[in-house]
C-alpha cells in the first residue's frame, strides 16, 4: 500500500468495480483498487446484454468467458397470470435486429474470477481489505483502511455495493423502497434443450425466468410473496423441482435441482446524484433494481465505462468539478429511465388495477404486431443510446 497520490482509486471487487479498475487503467493513468480478495461463493448467473458484451470484450476477459457462457438467442414473454386481461405471447428474437444474440448469461463466480486475473495482468495495484473511512477533501479522497494504511487518490470509483461507504462520504442521498417480493434463485439440469431460449413467465407476484446456461441446464430466477420464496426454499429438491416443472409448464423437460439455493428480498434504491466531492457512483452504490429484465448489472457495466470515459477525458486531475459534473450528468439519464421501466413493469404485474393490466396487454400485443415497435423496444434493451 502508498500513501502516494494515484490518479484513480476503485472501492469494491465486486463485477462493475473491477470492470471500472480495469478500463480506467486502459486510459494510462495509475489506479488502485481497493477490496478484499476471494469473495463468497456465488452460484448466481448474470445476463449479459448487448453492449455490456463489448464493455467486457474491452476489459479482454471475454475469450476466458465465451465459453462458459450461454447466447440467448430468443427471449420469451408468457403471460401466466389468471387475470381477465392478459398479454398475448411474445417472443423476440436476435436475427430480426441482425445479432447473433441479445447477450450471453454467465456464471457470476466465472466472471469475477476472469476480472481478477485481468487485474493482477493490469498492472493495478490491489489493496485486499475493507475500507473503514473514506475522507474526501479538495485535492483528493482519502480512504483508510481497517489496519490504519491509506489510499489517496484524485477520483474514487465507489463500487462498494448498495450500502456503500463511499457514497456516504460523498453526501450523495439516495431514495429507497421496497417490493412485497423476494427472489428464489436455483440452478437446474433438465432433458429437453432449452435451445438459447430464455423465458419469462409473468405471474400475479411477479416473474418466473428460466435463462439458459451451456448444455442442458439453466438458472431459475422464481419472484414470489417473500413468504412463499421461503416456502419453496425450504421443498426438498425433488418437490422444488416437481414445483419449478409445473410453473415452466414443463417446456424444458424432468427438472434436477443442481446446487444450492438463495432467497433474495427484493427492494430498489437509487441515487439523486451520481457524483461529488471527488467520488463517482458505480453499480449498485448508484442503484440497486428488482432481478427483473436482467437490467442491474448490465447498467452497472455501463456506469463503470462511462466512469472511465470521464478518467480518459481529464487525465490530469480525474476527479475536478469539471469531470464530477461530466460524469453526472453523463449517468443521469439512462439510469433513471431503466429505474423507472423496470419498477413500471414490476408494479404492473403486482397490480389487481384492471386498466393497468390492459395497458400492459395492449402494449405487449403492439410490440408483437407492430415489426417497427417491436425492433425499437429490442434495440432498447440491446443498446440504450440508438
Ligand atoms: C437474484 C438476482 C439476479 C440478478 N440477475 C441479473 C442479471 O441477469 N443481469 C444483470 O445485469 N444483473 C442481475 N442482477 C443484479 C446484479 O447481480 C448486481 O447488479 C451486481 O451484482 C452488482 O454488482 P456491483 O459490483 O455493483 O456490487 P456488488 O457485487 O455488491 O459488489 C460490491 C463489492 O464491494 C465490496 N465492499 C463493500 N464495502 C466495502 C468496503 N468498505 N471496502 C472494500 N470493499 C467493500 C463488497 O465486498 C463487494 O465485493 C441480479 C441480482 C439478483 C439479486
């Protein structure tokens, strides 16, 4: 550790603070991350979509990833609610928007093990431990560490996680709430092909997922009544997978529940701003999302690259009032509006409010009619800035 002024330093080894180490260092300027090694296990997969695969061909860890990772190649909408209105079935496919895929769905474990790797290869210097107190002043921040050693640095990327630190010292606030929901999440083996196909049952308390992994498996994302994700969590796993059968109306087949399980509640927070005082806020420091369109990550992913387009933008001091304003207003927009969609779109299939349900029905019937909608709303998905 330096008590040494870096450029950059990043809080936080989770995936979009070691994407933002990584391109900030591509842009030449020393940088410092900061976060204790091997985390703990994590059986979770993440969607990736669209750009967020070329942010992390940009980082160079996509060949060690392409083959662990699964295309999705078809995402699915079924309307399974017993409601009076429902939504007709829709399906999007990559080929109508000339892709070979929407994204691939990785292993987070693989992922975060990959972005390690490429630290270590970029000449980035690793703090491993937690920090107990970030300071930021004029000319730099400061972040002490809990066996009292110091990083100063121009900028900090806090990517410390939704109850972040970092973001504290900054005197961002941010607006927090919570769903009546929790996520079930699991990974199974089943004896048909999925065929690159990811399906979202939409239900009265919220979307059951099957995404697709290599081979014949996939993870289940299963939104529940937090008292019903503990029942289930709870099943054995033939009767979980007896239950997981009947809710994917067996469309891939005899399920086996492969590993453990986890329950998530789910709850949403994002900040008002998105950077001062010489700290950015990256991931899930910025704004935490239901599990719901696999947008968290992905938004994380471009937080991380728009943190390191502002570092190659003012090299000589990265964390100047010009820069922390820049990077404001450069996330403001886009993490807004998928704030607000994916809220949107939980809340209509929560809502026994018959008018809103149409509209939902309506709107999806459009999508599926209407060729030109229906590529603008996957453009959309894909790439947030056509
Ligand atoms: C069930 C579920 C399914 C999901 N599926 C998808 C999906 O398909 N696609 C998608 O895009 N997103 C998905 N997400 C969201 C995604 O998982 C998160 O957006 C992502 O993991 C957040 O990454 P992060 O790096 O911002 O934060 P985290 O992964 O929380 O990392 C924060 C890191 O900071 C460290 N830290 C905290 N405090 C300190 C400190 N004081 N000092 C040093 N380090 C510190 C922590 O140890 C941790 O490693 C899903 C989420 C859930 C719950």
């Amino acid at each position: 550790m330096t008590n040494d002024l870096c450029d950059v330093a990043v809080v936080g080894g989770g995936p979009a603070g070691l994407v933002a180490a990584l391109l900030a260092r591509s842009h030449g300027v020393s940088v410092t991350l900061i976060a204790p090694k091997a985390p703990p296990r994590d059986e979770r997969t993440v969607a990736m979509l669209g750009a967020s695969v070329d942010v992390l061909k940009q980082t160079g860890v996509w060949p060690a990833l392409e083959p662990k990772a699964a295309p999705l190649r078809t995402m699915r909408i079924v309307d399974a609610t017993r409601r009076l209105i429902r939504a007709p079935l829709v399906e999007f496919h990559a080929y109508e928007v000339e892709r070979e895929a929407f994204g691939y769905n990785i292993p987070n474990a693989i992922l975060i093990a990959a972005l390690d790797e490429a630290i270590e290869q970029a000449g980035i210097e690793r703090v491993s431990g937690f920090a107990s107190e970030i300071l930021p002043a004029d000319d730099a921040v400061t972040v002490v560490m809990a066996d009292g050693g110091q990083v100063r640095a121009k900028l900090l990327g806090a990517a410390d996680g939704r109850r972040s630190k970092a973001r504290e010292a900054s005197g961002l606030s941010v607006r927090s709430w919570s769903y009546p929901q929790a996520a079930l999440v699991a990974n199974i083996a089943h004896s048909l092909p999925h065929d690159d196909v990811s399906t979202e049952f939409h239900t009265e308390t919220g979307p059951f997922t099957i995404v697709p992994m290599p081979g014949l498996r996939s993870a289940i994302v299963c939104v529940e009544s937090p008292a019903e994700a503990e029942r289930l969590s709870k099943l054995d796993d033939e009767a979980l997978a007896a239950e997981f059968e009947r809710r994917s109306r067996s469309i891939v087949g005899k399920i086996t529940i492969v590993g453990s399980r986890q329950v998530f509640p789910l709850s949403g927070q994002t900040a008002r701003h998105f950077a001062a005082r010489r700290i950015a806020l990256i991931g899930e420091a910025a704004h935490v999302f239901p599990p719901i369109g696999a947008q968290g990550l992905n938004l994380g992913l471009r937080d991380a690259a728009a943190f390191a387009a502002v570092v190659g933008g003012h090299r000589d001091d990265p964390g100047s009032a010009e820069a922390i304003a820049a990077y404001d207003r450069a996330r403001a927009g886009d993490i807004l509006s998928r704030t607000t969609a994916v809220d949107a779109l939980n809340r209509t299939l929560l809502t026994d409010f018959l008018p809103v349900q149409a509209l939902r029905g309506i709107g999806l019937f459009a999508i599926d009619r209407l060729p030109k909608l229906k590529r603008l709303v996957m453009r959309q998905g894909l790439t947030p800035h056509l």
